[in-house]
C-alpha cells in the first residue's frame, strides 16, 4: 500500500496520523489539501452557522395543532368510556336475567310428585341418575318459542289432520 492511501485511510476513519504520514504530507501537494479539507469546512461551517429562526406565529401554530391533538385524544378516551361502559350494563343484563330464571327441575317438581308412586328402589335410582346428569341444564329451553313455533305450524296441520282423519265424501276413510 502507498503511503497515500495510508493518509487517506486515516482522514477518512478519522484516525490520528502517525509521524511517518506527517512526514509524508511535507512533500505530496495531494495528501496535505485531503488533511486540510476538513479543517477548512469544519471552519465555515462555524463562520455561517446561525440559529434557525421558526418564523412568525410558530408558537401559536404549534399552541394550536398541541390542542386538535388533546381534543382528539380527550374524544378517543370518552368514547372508549362509553364503550367499556355499555358492554359492561349489557353483560350485567344477561347474567340477571340468566340468574332470575328458574331452575328446569324447579319447574318440572310438581309434575314428578304427581307422578304415580313407584317402588322405593326405582325412585333411589331415579335420584341417583338425577343428581348424576345437569337435569337443570338439560331441560332449560335453548330458544325462545316463539322462534320455534312458527317453523313448526306445518308440522301441527300434518298431526292434526293424522288425529282427525277427513273422510271424502260418500266414502270410507
């Protein structure tokens, strides 16, 4: 490697240069002006270095883009309330309205102590499947009836007209 390269590595990194280089620049024209450029920026760039100036009404501008800011966010933060809030009453709504809802085997408890009597043996292995299954969970209605009813008006004129057979006229049925 020459010796210029090796003062041109050293500019370039920014690296102190050695006794042996500042010799060198003593007799290449070339190497002294890389050394020197720099320096000679470095310097006129603190002659014409001034503070920039924002221009009038920067204050205000930045004063009023700081409260579109604020106002957005203060909108944001209500509306998120708003939100959280709403969600909050309508899952309160559901688990009132799940809890005042009567247990099905509550419900169905007069029907079984009509039943006609059975055998102590059959009513302990009734109890006992009983308490085995979630009988409560079982019989609660899955929809409401109106929904299903309607679908199931066709169904009622097939069985009615099963029941009630019409017989053709002058005909046996």
């Amino acid at each position: 490697m020459t010796r210029c390269n090796l003062v041109a590595g050293a500019v370039a990194t920014g690296a102190p240069l050695t006794d042996a280089e500042r010799a060198h620049l003593d007799g290449c024209a070339d190497c002294a002006a890389l050394v020197a450029t720099p320096r000679a920026l470095a310097q006129a760039l603190a002659r014409t270095a001034r503070a920039a100036d924002p221009g009038p009404g920067f204050a205000a501008r930045m004063t009023v883009g700081a409260h579109r800011r604020l106002v957005v966010r203060r909108r944001r933060r209500i509306a998120t309330v708003a939100a959280a809030a709403m969600a909050a009453a309508v899952m309160l709504f559901v688990t009132v309205r799940q809890v005042q809802r009567p247990a099905a085997d509550q419900r169905l408890r007069p029907a079984l102590a009509a039943a006609t009597p059975q055998a102590p043996e059959q009513t302990a292995r009734a109890r006992e499947l009983l308490q085995l299954t979630r009988f409560d969970r079982a019989m609660a209605p899955a929809a409401r009836w109106d929904d299903i009813e309607a679908p199931l008006r066709s169904h009622r004129a097939l069985l009615n007209l099963h029941r009630h057979p019409v017989t053709p006229v002058g005909g046996t049925p």
